[in-house]
C-alpha cells in the first residue's frame, strides 16, 4: 500500500514470513508523521518478527518526524519484533546526533531481545 500527501509518500509491505518493509521518501514533519504510524500500524497487525525501515528517501526530518521514528522503534521492540533501519541521510544523522540518540536510532538491526536486556 502506498499513500502520498504533499510530496511523502509512506509505503509499506508484509510478507507471510513476519517480516515488514515500510519505505519513507520525502520530508517527514508535522504534516507527515501520522503517515508513518498508519504505515507502522498496518504492518504491526500483521504480527511481524522484523520490520526493515528504509529512510533513504528522506530528504528532511524535523523534531516530529524524529519522534515519530522514535516511537516507531518502541513500538516494534515492545511487540518483541526486530527493527532493521537503512538509509539515514545527512540532515537526520545531525539530528539524531544533537539529541544524542546516536546510540538509539541508528542503522543496523536492533534486536527486540536488547530491549529486554537493558530494562533488567
């Protein structure tokens, strides 16, 4: 499924073997974001084991769009899934850098067990 509002378009896909593609391109904001948690959601209901989050289309993300990717990674890790992130430009990597979450949102798998891991 593919939707697209203002020039971002969130698509998002699931295969029967748990796991979960949602692909981002534009600018991811405000506007966007609510975009990001119908695709995550759709995707979520299907009872995933990973979902593979590709960023490489994002050309500008702002402290909502940051939210809501950190939200994303939440969700995904509290339902005991893997989140595999790709495709972190520029602009979010400086971002992410300034809020100091370089440790939190980065690319490469994050195991749902981590998650588990650091609460103990």
């Amino acid at each position: 499924m593919m939707r697209q509002v203002t020039g971002f378009v969130a698509s998002h896909t699931a295969t029967r073997a748990g796991d979960a593609r949602v692909t981002l391109a534009g600018e991811l904001d405000h506007t966007t974001a609510p975009q990001v948690r119908e695709a995550v959601a759709a995707c979520m209901a299907e009872r995933l084991t990973s979902l593979r989050l590709d960023l490489s289309g994002v050309g500008f993300c702002d402290c909502s769009g940051l939210s809501v990717l950190l939200e994303t990674r939440l969700c995904v890790l509290l339902a005991g899934a893997d989140l595999v992130v790709t495709g972190i430009g520029a602009q979010l990597a400086r971002l992410i850098s300034l809020i100091g979450a370089d440790g939190i949102l980065a690319e490469g798998r994050v195991r749902a067990d981590s998650l588990l891991a650091r609460s103990e």
